[in-house]
C-alpha cells in the first residue's frame, strides 16, 4: 500500500522519443511540457500553474536494449505536486494515443501484473464495441463494461 501511496501523484508518459543519449531531469521537463502543450493542446495558462515536484526518465532495460534492433524510449515519470494537476492531464491521456504515445498512472508492480492479466478480456470486450471503465475498489481491480462488473478478483 506504501509503493502505491508514493507513487499516485506520478504519470508515465510512453512513447516520447528521446533528444539526447543521457537526459537530464531539465531537459525531461521541457520535452513534457512541450508534448502538454503542443500535442495535448493544454492551454498555456493552465500550464503555468502546473508544479511538478520531479521529472526524469526511467532507466532502461537491458533486456529491452538487446532483444530486438527496434528501441523505444523509456518512459518518463512526472511527478506532480498536487492531484488536481494530476489529474487534468491525466484526462487529456486519450489524446495521446494519435502521436503513438500513451499516459498511465505509475502502478507498483503487482498492480501492473495484475492489469496485465486482464488486458485479453479488455481486448475482447472492445472488440464488442463496450466501453470499459477499470476501478480499484479495496486493493482490487473491478472491471466493468458498459456499467456492468465483467471482472473483480474477489
């Protein structure tokens, strides 16, 4: 429950390529902000306002590094100093998918594993043409299609 506290103010951004080999924590922020901006289209004044607390790269992994000729970016993680902030760019995620990027909440990864394993059933559903809403009711995620609990592990 404490990696999952620690963690609910951050987003991962995915998908943002990178400038430079090694990129520092400044340079992470203004490509951010860049992409809040430019491709979320978030306006300039809210932008302002926005505090982040820390803005940095994850570090890559080496499996990723030698699997395969084709290399995407780490994601980067943005911490933000208030839920509020938070949250108006996480609304904006959907936005994201036209540039080939995403944005997720940092989940510890039990939360990831656990995501993951319902990601068939989430596809399938789609494919049905329902909309899915996930929700973390006590530490446990609901899956719910078109309002209807589809999925819960309790």
């Amino acid at each position: 429950m404490h990696e999952l506290r620690s963690k609910e103010f951050n987003l991962l951004f995915h998908g943002i390529p990178m400038n430079e080999k090694s990129e520092t924590s400044e340079t992470s922020e203004k490509i951010i902000l860049t992409f809040i901006s430019e491709k979320l289209h978030f306006s300039a004044s809210n932008l302002d306002r926005i505090i982040f607390s820390n803005v940095h790269r994850l570090p890559r992994k080496t499996s990723a590094i030698t699997s395969s000729s084709f290399v995407t970016a780490p994601p980067i993680v943005v911490k933000f100093a208030t839920m509020k902030d938070r949250n108006s760019i996480f609304n904006l995620a959907s936005h994201a998918r036209q540039f080939k990027c995403s944005i997720t909440k940092h989940l510890p990864l039990a939360r990831q594993i656990q995501r993951r394993t319902l990601l068939k059933i989430v596809n399938k559903l789609y494919k049905q043409g329902k909309r899915i809403q996930w929700k973390i009711i006590d530490a446990d995620y609901r899956l719910f299609a078109d309002g209807e609990l589809v999925h819960s592990n309790v």
